[in-house]
C-alpha cells in the first residue's frame, strides 16, 4: 500500500506535511505540539533579531474560503528559537530538527541572522523568509529582483547550511522566468511557493467595514483561494530551475487531493497554514490518510512515481 515517505535535502521524513511558517508555531508549547503531531516535520515562525508585538489586533480573520492576516511579524525574538532548535537537537538526536525560518527588517539584520545560524551547532534547514506582506512601510523583498540578488550573494559568500527561500507568489511569465534565473545562480536547497496573496482585501457586509485592524483591512490572503496560483507557482518554478533546487508547496492544502495536486506540480514537502490555523494539529493526521487513499486507489506506492509528472495536453 501507499507510503508517504519522502527525502528532503538527504533527511528521511515519514512524510511530506509541515506546518506553514508563521501557523502554530509561535510559543515553544505550539512547537512542541508540532513535534508530537502526525507532521512530517515543522518550522518556527520567522524570527527577527529582537522580538516584536506584531500588528493592532484583529490581525487574523477567518473566511468562508480561507484567512485574511496582517500579523507583521510577531515573534519571541531570533534567540528565543534558536536556543529551542539548539534544545530540540539535544533532546532528539535521531528525530530530523525543525526547519528555521527568519526574516531580517533589513538586508544587514538578514545577514546578521544567517551568521549567528552558520556559526552555531543547528544542523538543520534555514528558511529565509523573502516574503512577509504585512509590515507596514515594507515591501515584499523578492518583488525587488535586484535587492533579492544582492542580498542571496551575501548570503552564499559565508553560509554553507541547507538555505531555502519563502517565495511570495508570483503573476506573470516574466517574472518566473527573471526570478528563476536569479534563483538558478546559487546553491539553494529549495524555493517556498508560495507566501499568502499580499494586500488582499476581505469586507463585511454586515458591518459594512473591514475585519482586519492594520493597513485600513489589506492583508496576506490564504486558503481555498490561492490554490490555482500557489500550483501555478509551484509548477512554474519547478519546470524553470536547476533540478538541485527542491520546491516546498504552500497554499490552499486542506485536502490530501490538494496535497496530490501539489506533488503532481512538483513540490517535495507541503507546507499548511490556514488550514492547521482553522482545525489545529490533528489536519496532519487526517491530510495524510486522504492522500494515501487517493494514492492507493491510484496505484501509487510511493510519491516518486507521480511527483512532478503533471501532464500538459
Ligand atoms: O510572511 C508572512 N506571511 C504572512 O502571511 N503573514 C506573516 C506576518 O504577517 O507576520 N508573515
């Protein structure tokens, strides 16, 4: 029968599904409940050098489709994880440590991360987060291909550990095309695709008002929605790149036939976000049972059969 086994980067994981950064994973306690989910593996939330409050509440609303979220980056601080993937290592020699995600307010404080990330013992996989929609006055860092580039040759020039990018998505052929050739000159292990729909806008007909107190209600888009354009992005990033560079698929899992169509587009490991938001931890167990049902009805035993194997017509 069908098996979820799948190789990330030389790591063994029993199967593909992690938690999106940013969901579930901000206390050490939400962390921990990762760990003894049925989740393949699991990723902090993206840290900054010192740590923030975050955006004026209401900063998450749930839709009949999916979520609205401008959370802006609150989290415990870079040290804080750090010290807890560092424990999480000890404690679990043999388990595979959780993915590390940052997101630096400025190019300087990104490289000072990834240093302290290089210089340390973690043994794991670094995501650096390229894509946050929500802090005001900052825009989204890959929709600027010049600083991209700039900052990911300052990256490399020291950091040897296992990098990936959180992608935000992206629109038009073009695009994939420049920032796939960016991409294509570094030793990444793997791009993110993608980050929420920045700047959506989600309006109550009750009230008449927005739901979400920063940025007059404009907010990172997530769920049911972005299905169609995170596949378009997993896909168009995984028929463009060096085959070395592995894709994570993100948005708009709730099923294991989401799941399926991800795989399909090419992604290795799946990433959820609203969907573990809406229906806590226990979403691994029941997205991993449908997507082996839909394998084993399939006649698929293992993943590498159909991975990357959409058809065009
Ligand atoms: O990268 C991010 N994406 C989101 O959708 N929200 C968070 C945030 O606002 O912190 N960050």
């Amino acid at each position: 029968s069908a098996s979820l086994r799948t190789e990330f980067l030389g790591r063994q994981y029993e199967n593909p599904f992690m938690n999106a950064s940013g969901v579930h994973c901000l206390t050490i306690d939400e962390l921990e409940e990762l760990s003894n989910s049925k989740a393949g593996a699991f990723i902090t939330k993206s840290s900054t050098e010192v740590e923030r409050e975050g955006n004026p509440e209401p900063r998450y609303y749930s839709t009949p489709l999916g979520s609205i979220n401008s959370m802006g980056l609150p989290n415990r601080g870079f040290k804080y994880y750090l010290d807890y993937v560092l424990d999480y290592q000890d404690k679990h020699p043999a388990a595979n440590t959780p993915f590390f995600s940052v997101a630096g307010m400025s190019i300087d404080e990104n490289l000072k991360l990834l240093r302290a990330i290089q210089d340390s013992a973690f043994d794991g996989v670094t995501e650096l987060n390229l894509s946050c929609p929500n802090v005001p006055g900052k825009p989204q860092l890959a929709y600027d291909f010049e600083v991209t580039e700039e900052l990911l040759s300052k990256v490399f020039s020291f950091f040897k550990k296992p990098l990936g990018v959180k992608l935000p998505p992206y629109f038009d052929f073009a695009h994939f095309d420049t920032a796939a050739s960016i991409l294509n000159k570094f030793p990444l292990a793997y791009v993110n695709c993608i980050n929420s729909v920045g700047n959506g806008l989600y309006v109550d007909l009750e009230t008449e008002s927005v739901v979400i107190k920063p940025k007059n209600g404009f907010g990172g888009i997530g769920g049911e929605y972005v299905k169609p354009t995170a596949l378009a992005n997993v896909r168009g990033f995984y028929t463009r790149l060096n085959s070395s560079i592995k894709i994570i698929g993100t948005g708009g899992i709730r099923t294991g036939q989401d799941a399926f169509e991800h795989l399909l587009c090419g992604a290795t490991m799946l990433q959820v976000g609203t969907e573990l938001y809406e229906e806590g931890v226990s979403v691994f167990e029941r997205l991993l049972h449908e997507l082996e049902d839909i394998m084993n009805k399939k006649g698929y035993t293992s993943i590498d059969e159909f991975r990357g194997k959409l058809s065009s017509l």
